[in-house]
C-alpha cells in the first residue's frame, strides 16, 4: 500500500467514524481506537487497524471465564455462523473478542459501517448471556456481599434470575 493510499484510507475510515458520531482515538496512521457505546455492555473497545491487504477489525468483549468453559465456547461457536463479517476468537488468556478482516479493496464506508454494527449487536447482545453462563457463581456471590451491605442491585437486575431462590421454605 503507498502512502497516498493510506491517507486515502485513513481519511475514509476518520469521515465515517466521525459521521456516526463515534468516538475514537487516531492512534498512527491507520490505527484507531474506536468506543462503540452500548446498552448491556455500556461500551466496546475496538481496533481498526489497516495491514497490508485488510483491515483488521479486534473488539475485546469479556474476560475468560470463570466457569462453564465448555458451555461458553459452544455459544460463541454457534453464534459466529450468525455473525457478518466478524467471528468470536480466545487470546492466549481465553479472554473473548470478536476479530475480522476486511480487504482493502472492499474497505467503505457502508461496509464499515456494517461491520463496526454487527461488533457492537453481537459485543452489546451477547455480553449478558456470556456472564450469565461464564460468571453465574461470581454474580450470585456479589449479588449476595451487596445485598449483606445493602449496597446498591442496579447494575446486577439483569441478572436476578440466577439469585432469586423462590419462598423460603
């Protein structure tokens, strides 16, 4: 790729950025660090980074889990025959992100959109199920150290279902 063609796209992928009115940091040419905001999982982390024949798309989307390791890679593994232009990976550490490729040729803005779109529904829409099967002990604890200390629920109420035990008996 020459010089003239990184700018090109390094200002294609900045216009779109800035017409969804994402935030993101322009870390080096063809490098940005862009903040997807969300609603389950409040924002997504994600790399735009221009390589010599694609645009590497990297999202962080939860740490390794604690539990049901089996159960959690079965769902990312189903899920990702549903996902567009990205797919579920694991880190060396087993931490989950969604990683994806576009090639340079095909890079504009409608796809970027596109992509940067299926990142934040499948981050955003998957981020309750992944805790819920991953971290169910660790929820059920703090909700538990919260409710001794009469500290707030707020952010765990998604989560009610895992705690709530029915009538004592």
């Amino acid at each position: 790729m020459t010089h003239t063609q990184l700018e090109a796209l390094d200002q294609l992928i900045a216009n779109t950025l800035d017409e969804r009115e994402l935030r993101y940091e322009r870390r080096a040419p063809g490098r940005f660090f862009v903040t997807l905001p969300g609603i389950k999982k409040l924002q997504t982390n994600c790399w735009l980074i221009v390589e010599r024949h694609a645009l590497l798309v990297e999202a962080f989307v939860c740490r390794h889990p604690d539990e049901a390791h089996e159960e959690v890679y079965r769902y990312l593994l189903r899920r990702n025959a549903r996902l567009y232009g990205v797919h579920y990976t694991v880190d060396k550490a087993g931490d989950i992100y969604l990683i994806g490729h576009i090639g340079l040729h095909a890079v504009t803005a409608e796809e970027l959109d596109r992509v940067l779109g299926q990142v934040l529904e499948a981050a955003d829409g998957d981020f309750n199920t992944l805790l819920e099967l991953g971290f169910a002990t660790a929820i059920k604890r703090e909700w538990d150290w919260r409710v001794s200390r009469g500290e707030s629920l707020a952010n765990l109420r998604a989560f009610q279902h895992l705690v709530d035990r029915g009538p004592e008996p």
